[in-house]
C-alpha cells in the first residue's frame, strides 16, 4: 500500500479542517492519527520542538493508519511539518512518485499571530510577540520561536522544493482566503484533484481548531497547563470533552496586533510573496492589503 495524497502545510492555514472534511467522503481513508509527522521524525526529533509530538517512526505503524481502507479508496495524511523541512519532499517523491500534494497557504502575518495565540492559548510560551519579533538579534533563545512564527511563513522556497520534484500537475496550492470564503468549492477542487466523487457534500457547518477561551481566568490557567491537558484529554471520553468545551469556553473574537507589529510583519513578508506569486503563477492581492 502506498498513500496517494498528502496535505503538508502550512500549519494554521486551515489543514485540520480539510482533514476532516476529507475524511467525511466515502471515496477517502485519512489516517486514524491527524497528523503523523512520518516523514518528518527525525527532524522533528532532533529539534525537539516544544510542541512534544509523538511521531510515527516505522513503516508497521505507519500502514496500521490505514486498516480500515478498502481497496476502492485513495488514501491520505495531514502533516504540516512536511513543508517547512528540507528534505521531507524528497522523501515523499521516494515514497510514491505519483503521490499528490495539497498546500494551504494563509496570509503569512495572520498565520504568524495565529500561530502565536495557539501556542499561549496552550500554555507553551509566555513571551509577547513583539519581543519575539523585534528582540531576537539580541536573544538567541527566542530562535526557535521566531522559526514557528515567522519562518514557517516564508512560504517560496518551501513551496519550491515540491515544484523541483513533483509534476506541477500533481500539486494543489489552496488560498485558505478562498477556502474561508467558499468552503466547498474549494473542497470540491480537492475532490477534483483527487478523482474521487465531486458531488459528495461534508458538513461544512462545523469549524475544526477555532479559537476558544474559557469563560473565567481559572479555567483558562488550568487549559493552559500542557500535561493536564494531555492527562485529561487521555482519561476523558470525546463526548465528555466537547461537553466541556460547549459549556465552559466560548469562541471569541482574537487579540490583535498593533500597527508596529503589523508593518514589522509586511516587511518581512513583502519580498517573499511576491517571489512566491511568480513561482506559481498566482496573485496574493489580499495579503498585501
């Protein structure tokens, strides 16, 4: 068995809600784990993020994410690390030559601040994001901090490595701007892509990896606890965890930044999108607004 199609990055650009939304068709069989960072463990390992990802590390492991496939599906995988690492394209190409491979790309400074909020809604930082963005020259330790949030931004070259390796035509680069705003004929373009049946309709409705707070300062300390969280997300059924979410946190509207960071942002990023627009053919008007 050989995966068919994998969707690598970027990470915040709406991967989570593609996975699922896949997931849904009777003509796919999306791995059992959401994102199994196989091609990508030895990076990931030897970097060791701060995010403590549990990798799959053996081909055995890998194939069981696929059990229950049967033989008329396409198979796939979301895993965001596959476009930020160097090599990870050549090894997919290895892999399996004909495979497809679908890019969500955001706009790179809300994906940036995105990013940012995720990891201090999770307890992982407790660091602004203007030290960050303008302190790092002179602290070394905020690096692996500035790669999450910004490098993995510079989307060109990342997008490039595929371009060198894989047939144009077996590559799928999706604006999350038009998959925000119109969900399924972007899903139908994947479905499309994939040559499986475009007429099929997911629950677009749901909205996967939104931004939730909870709904007193308590319980957004004891959230942001990272092995609580992990603790309890293991003991507790799914039913009683999306109880708890229903009751306890509600979606609100995100902090933003301040017209520093923003201009900061633009000039980082300015060079880079328009080096990526000519690489793929493809105008990014809205992100230079």
């Amino acid at each position: 068995m050989k995966v068919d199609f994998f969707i690598v990055g970027a990470p915040k650009s709406g991967t989570t809600s593609l996975y699922y939304y896949l997931q849904e068709h009777p003509d796919i069989c999306m791995s059992s784990n959401k994102e199994p960072n196989f091609f990508s463990n030895n990076e990931i390992k030897k970097q060791a993020l701060y995010y403590n990802k549990k990798c799959i590390t053996s081909n055995e492991e890998y194939e069981k994410l696929f059990l229950n496939r049967t033989k008329s599906q396409v198979t796939g995988e979301s895993s965001v690390s596959y476009l930020f690492y160097p090599n990870v394209a050549q090894r997919l190409y290895k892999y399996n030559p004909n495979a497809r491979i679908i890019i969500l790309l955001r706009n790179p400074a809300e994906r940036a601040f995105s990013h940012y909020l995720m990891d201090c809604r999770l307890g992982l930082i407790n660091l602004s994001f203007k030290d960050i963005l303008f302190k790092r020259k002179k602290h070394p330790n905020l690096n692996l901090y500035y790669q999450q949030y910004i490098e993995l931004g510079m989307y060109c070259h990342q997008v490039n490595r595929y371009y060198d390796i894989f047939k144009k035509s077996n590559i799928l680069i999706i604006n999350t701007d038009d998959f925000n705003k119109a969900t399924l004929e972007t899903i139908r373009d994947v479905y499309r892509f994939l040559n499986v049946n475009q007429n099929f309709e997911p629950k677009i409705g749901m909205h996967h990896n939104k931004y939730l707070e909870a709904n007193n300062a308590v319980l957004n300390k004891i959230y942001s606890i990272s092995f609580l969280r992990k603790f309890l997300g293991q003991i507790l059924p799914k039913s009683t965890i999306s109880f708890i979410k229903e009751r306890l946190f509600t979606k609100k509207n995100k902090p933003t930044l301040d017209n520093e960071a923003i201009y900061q942002l633009c000039k980082i990023f300015d060079e880079d999108t328009s080096q990526l627009e000519k690489l793929i053919n493809k105008k990014f008007t809205s992100w230079k607004d």
